[in-house]
C-alpha cells in the first residue's frame, strides 16, 4: 500500500531518492527562455554538479579529455549528433558525462553532440536542427532517439490543438498571446471591432471551465490531462508527426550524407514487466506531486498501447526507408532489465543512459562496414 504523501514530504522524496532531479528542477524551473521558431529552449552557460549548458543553451558532452557541445563543434572530424527530447538531454543523469551522448562518444571514439531539447516534440527537433544547422560540416550519423514527448503531448486537450499540432506549453503560449489580442482592441485609436470575441475563443473558453473567471485565478494552476483524448486518435497522430519530421530529416541531411536512424525511446511500464522496489518508491512519490506534463501518461501507460504505436510507426518509416529501432523491445535482452534504471516514466540514472547508448551503438554501430 502507497504511502499517502503531501505535495512537499512528495518533492522532499523525490530529491532523496535522486537528489540530481534537484539540479534538473532549478534548471527548468529558472523561467523560460523564449526563442523564435522552436518557441522556447534551454537557459545558456547554466551550472550545477548535474547539468551545465554552452552559450546556446545545449548540454556538454564528454569526449576524450574535455567537453564538446554545439558552440564548439569538432572542426577537424565528421562529427554525430543524436537528438530528441529530454531523455535525450539526459535528465536524471548525476553529470554531463553520463548522458547517452558522452557513453556514445566514449564507445565509438567519436564526437556526439547532445541536441536534446527538454520539452521537444518531433517538429521541434527538426526545427532546432534548421536553426543550427550552419554549424556542421560533416554528419556521419543522426540518431532520433524520440517519440514519448511527441505521444505524450498529443494527449493534450483538443481546444488547445492547432493546425501545427500539439506542443509544450500550449495552453501557456495561447492564452498569454490571447492577452496581446486583448491589448490590441483596447489601445488608442485602435481599428479593432469592438465586438467581445472572447466566448468564441476556444482557449478562454477552456481557461473559464477549467478555473473559472475568479479574479485571482493564476493561469499557472491549470490542471490538464488527457483524459478527455480519444487514445486510437492520437497514437494516429503521433505516428503521423514523427514519419512527416523523419521525411524533413532526410531531406535536411542529403548534404551530409548522413545516416538517419530513429530509436523510438522506451518509457518504464512498457519496457519493464515490474519496476524494482526503488522505481516504484519514486514513482509514488512523483505520483503525488504531478505536474501536467506527468498527468498526460495516465492513459498510455497500458502495455497494450505499445503495440499499436510501434506497429503504425514500423509501418510509416518503411515507407520512407528509414531505419527503425523499438528500445522497449531491444531492452527485452537487456541485463539491466531488472535493475533500477528509471528515475520516472521517461528518464534514466546513469546505468540506463549508458545502457541506451550500448543498444544504440550495438545497431549502428556497422553502418560504415
């Protein structure tokens, strides 16, 4: 039985099982870094024991005797790049050097830039390779290792879609945006209508059923999950959204002439058939201070769900000749099965990175042979 926990005594728990996550939460929680296109990304030349970012907001990678990272690329060598979201950034990792990067860069002897984004989707992935891509002069390879923050959000309610689909922070982006529109109609001399549109709006009308129009109501306090998604929907849309990003992929890296693979990333409860005793105290402790990111999961956690997604992806990438890796499935022969690799849902300790960065050499590891 579940030891019931308050909000604090929850978070206090978190940080004494993986006192790291510390770092991560200070690093995210800093404030947001607003950016054109991508939207947002991480704070630049961040510092801590578990987390440090370059001028351009990515995280190191160890490689041989020093550090690497997208402001310093190796000039002199093609260079890799694995790319994602934030499991792909490293959160849970006690250092720089564990994340799978640096392991990568460790066992092939090669430079691996960490491109991963906390919070990513698919499109954003594609998106933050656009704006940086004038820095890379030869790819040998691009790891994808992605696929759970792209599902994940695409749970979020459908008032908060859009025709460019479903992101982080879309409840945030819209209704504070909406405020801009607001201002518009209320400056001096102003031709907007002086019709009130508000009920119209799809975003102010979930802003009202969800917290109400009490004057004090912080719009930060918004609960949102997924429970009014349709699940068949929307492991549709994702597989959709990450084969259209994959095209975009390889039609980015024909210069390069780089080899393109996607890994989808395994999340705990479809890769493991029981968590360890020390995953299931964390994840009751993260289970009582949810933030909306985590109430997202509540209806793709079921194991049958993994199938459906991986054989809808499998099915897509083919199509466009794009190779292909399910980690939940290649974790199956993995000896850490059984140990306690997770620090919640999506995220690793250093054994697991490590043993990510073992699987994903294993199966890319003879492109050139």
């Amino acid at each position: 039985m579940r030891n019931k926990l308050s909000h604090d005594e929850a978070v206090n728990e978190v940080y004494r099982l993986t006192p790291q996550i510390r770092d991560y939460d200070e690093f995210m929680y800093l404030g947001v870094r607003w950016l054109p296109y991508t939207m947002f990304f991480h704070q630049t030349q961040f510092k801590s024991k578990a987390i440090n970012t370059d001028s351009l907001g990515f995280r190191y990678t160890k490689y041989q005797d020093g550090y690497i990272s997208t402001d310093s690329v190796p000039s002199d060598q093609p260079i890799n790049i694995i790319i994602g979201g934030s499991t792909t950034l490293g959160t849970g990792a006690t250092s720089d050097d564990h994340t799978i990067a640096s392991a990568l860069s460790k066992l092939t002897n090669e430079p691996w830039i960490n491109f991963g984004g906390r919070g990513y989707n698919s499109t954003q992935e594609v998106i933050l390779f656009l704006m940086h891509q004038h820095r890379f002069k030869q790819i040998n390879n691009v790891v994808v290792f992605s696929g759970m923050n792209t599902l994940t959000l695409e749970g979020i309610p459908d008032e908060l879609a859009t025709e460019h689909g479903r992101y982080y922070y879309s409840y945030e982006y819209q209704h504070y945006m909406e405020k801009y529109n607001d201002d518009l109609k209320n400056r001096k001399n102003s031709y907007a209508s002086e019709l009130d549109r508000r009920n119209a709006n799809p975003v102010k009308r979930f802003y009202n059923k969800i917290l109400g129009t009490a004057e004090n109501a912080n719009p930060a306090d918004t609960i949102i999950s997924d429970e009014a998604t349709d699940t068949a929907q929307r492991m549709e849309r994702t597989a959709e959204v990450i084969s259209q990003t994959l095209s975009q992929w390889k039609s980015l890296l024909v210069p390069y002439n780089a080899k393109l693979s996607f890994f989808l990333q395994p999340m705990s409860y479809w890769s493991k058939d029981r968590l360890t005793g020390t995953e299931e105290e964390i994840f009751n402790a993260i289970d009582q201070c949810p933030n909306n990111f985590w109430r997202l999961f509540s209806r793709i956690l079921d194991k049958k769900n993994h199938p459906v997604l991986v054989e809808r992806l499998r099915e897509k990438l083919a199509q466009i000749d794009v190779d292909f890796y399910d980690t939940n499935a290649l974790m199956q022969d993995s000896p850490l099965i059984n140990e306690s690799i997770y620090v919640d849902r999506v995220h690793f300790n250093d054994a697991g990175y490590l043993e990510m960065a073992r699987l994903i050499n294993q199966h890319i590891g003879d492109m050139h042979e």
